[in-house]
C-alpha cells in the first residue's frame, strides 16, 4: 500500500490534582478552551469537550503523526499553564499524573459524543470515582488505580 490511513478517535479522561472540584461554572469554558487549543495546536481535531468540578471527558482526533502520550502530556500541561497564567483559581492549578485514554469507533461516535456532553446529568447518579472505576473494568484493566 502506497499511503498511510490513520483515524483514532480517542475519549480521554483526566483529573484535577487529589480529584479537587476546581472547575467550576465560572470558569469551565475557559478550561476547555485552553484543552481545546492545545488539541488544536497539536493537530487533534476536538469533537467535544466537557466534565465535572474536578475531571474533564475530551472526544478527539488523534493526530497520527503524535503519540496519544505526547498528545495527553501538552494538552494538560498547557491548559494548566494557562489556568494558572491567568489565576483563574486562588493557588496554584495542576492535573493529577494519569489519564485514561479509550479508543472509540466510527460506529460508537454518537454514544460517547452524547456520554459526554450529558456528564452533569450523568454525574448526578455516580460520582467520578465510581465512574473511572467503570470505564477501568468495561475495558479490561487490571489495575484500577485513581485518575
């Protein structure tokens, strides 16, 4: 095969520092302006973006020239760089360590898209935690650890 075909939709999952409710209405567009910016920069198309207090849920493209590391690494490390360039919270703004980062299908594009953008709703029956422990045993990992 003469050329390259590559298109990973990824649902990726992070925390706030100790699972901290940071982000709060006043300031959650804004946070996911910066995740999205970042995305964008790095090539990563964004479906749609949104989360809790204390954790966000990204829909993207991954960009195949990029490893989805390298790609999670800069889109916390430069939305928080700018929360805290713009002291967006009173002290100082991190993400906790890991990530959970999902594959999703062309087929599955619709569910996780509306997952999604219905986590307030969502999360009025399970708390995060719960959730990531969830996503940890649908998907066949052994180790559930906090995100």
């Amino acid at each position: 095969m003469s050329h390259s075909f590559s298109k990973i939709w990824v649902h990726a999952i992070w925390a706030a520092k100790h699972r901290q409710e940071l982000i709060d209405f006043s300031i959650e567009k804004r946070v996911h302006d910066y995740i999205r910016d970042e995305l964008i920069d790095l090539g990563c198309p964004v479906r749609i973006i949104n989360g809790m207090p204390d954790h966000v849920h990204i829909l993207f493209l991954l960009n195949a020239q990029k490893s989805i590391a390298d790609v999670i690494r800069q889109a916390k490390g430069g939305s928080s760089h700018s929360i805290n360039g713009e002291n967006l919270i009173l002290g100082k703004f991190s993400w906790q360590t890991g990530y959970a980062a999902f594959a999703v299908s062309e087929s599955q594009l619709d569910v996780v898209y509306n997952y999604i953008k219905n986590q307030k709703k969502h999360h009025l029956k399970i708390d995060g935690q719960k959730e990531f422990d969830e996503f940890v045993k649908l998907h066949g990992f052994e180790n559930k650890t906090n995100l």
